[in-house]
C-alpha cells in the first residue's frame, strides 16, 4: 500500500455530525472510547479529539485525543533537569491520550502524521499561549511484537518515563531544540 502524505488529509475536530461506526482497530478499548467516550469527554472539556479523513473519500482513517499534562522532574529527569538548570518540581505538557489509525490504513505513515500534528499544536500552544515542554503519553503494550506501540513512539524520537511491566508505559518527548 502507498504511504499517505499530509495532503491526502483533513482533520476534523469531533462533532456529533460525524459517523463512526465504521471505524475499526484491534484495539477495541480505543474504538469503544471513539464512539461512546470522546464526544462526552470534549463537551465536558476534558479532551479534544481529532478525526482523520481520506481527503478523496471522506472515509475516517484515525483520531487523535490531546489534553493538558505535566510531568513531575523525579528521579534520573530530576538530576538531568538540575544540571539545565531547571529545577521546578514539575513541567508543563501536552498527552496524547488517544492515537488510534483504522486496521485498514496502518503502516502507511499516519500514526507519524498524527504524532507530528500533536508536536505543532503543542509548539502552537507554547508560541501562542502557554508553556509546553513535553508531549506525553501511555504507550500500550502488546505481546504481539508487531502491534506494540512502544515501538512505534521509539521510532518517533518518544523516551520512556517509567518502566512498568504491567499496564501501559508511561513516554514522552522533549520539545526543545526539536
Ligand atoms: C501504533 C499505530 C498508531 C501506528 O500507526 P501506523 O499508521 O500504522 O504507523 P506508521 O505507518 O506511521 O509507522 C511508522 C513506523 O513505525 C514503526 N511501527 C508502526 N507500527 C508499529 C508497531 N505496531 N510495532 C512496531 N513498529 C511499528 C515502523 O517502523 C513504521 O515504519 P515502516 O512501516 O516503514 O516499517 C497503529 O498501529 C495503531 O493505531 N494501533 C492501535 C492503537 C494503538 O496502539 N495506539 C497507540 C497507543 S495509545
């Protein structure tokens, strides 16, 4: 299958106009917050949610979901943040708290796209509005290597905040200079 590109898109924020009930993933907690939690959790201003469209045939190809975070400087990021000079307890930041690509269009770029339109809103926050450090997120875990997600931000430049061997494993970017 041919990559897709930005030019092949449109973002959409989420409205109750939109249908998914096509939508589907093999990660069905990710489908089931698309069609029961998303719309609920943006009118109560938890979270926003993106939706992604094929350009030519309207068909919904992925969603995102940003809200605020923080990441608390504790341990090895402490230190290293002492020695920046940084020494606040905490630091501003944007999660990724969903990122979801349909079965149908997976590895043809856009979970990257989807990650490089959370770095701009995050880079547009900071020049706009606000302080934003980091992107953040809790990466899944998938004893199939090849549905792992973990890989996927490690492909994308993301580190490891916290180890876990069970659950999702906390990740984040770090902004600055990238
Ligand atoms: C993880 C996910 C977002 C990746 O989306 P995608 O559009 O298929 O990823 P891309 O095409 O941008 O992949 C870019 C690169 O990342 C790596 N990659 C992508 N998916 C991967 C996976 N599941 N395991 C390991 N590496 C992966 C590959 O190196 C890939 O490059 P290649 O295809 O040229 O080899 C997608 O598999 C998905 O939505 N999964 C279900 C939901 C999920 O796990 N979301 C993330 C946790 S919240």
């Amino acid at each position: 299958m041919n990559k897709l590109t930005a030019k092949d898109i449109r973002i959409e924020r989420l409205t109750k106009d939109f249908d998914l009930t096509n939508f589907i993933s093999y990660e069905k907690e990710l489908v089931a917050f698309l069609k029961e939690d998303a719309l609920d959790n943006q009118e109560k201003m938890i979270s926003v949610t993106y939706l992604w469209l094929i350009n030519e045939t309207n068909e919904l190809c992925g969603y995102l979901t940003l809200l605020n975070d923080k990441i608390n400087l504790e341990g090895d990021l402490k230190e290293i943040f002492k020695n920046k000079g940084i020494l606040y307890k905490s630091l501003p930041a944007l999660k990724i708290g969903r990122l979801c690509v349909d079965d149908r269009f997976l590895r043809r770029d856009l979970g990257t796209l989807m990650v490089l339109f959370a770095i701009q809103k995050a880079k547009e926050i900071y020049l706009e509005k606000s302080g934003c450090r980091f992107i953040t997120l809790d990466a899944k875990r998938n004893k199939d290597i090849s549905r792992d997600s973990i890989h996927f931000y490690k492909y994308s430049n993301f580190n490891i905040l916290k180890e876990r061997n069970k659950g999702a494993t906390p990740m984040f970017l770090d902004l600055f200079n990238k």
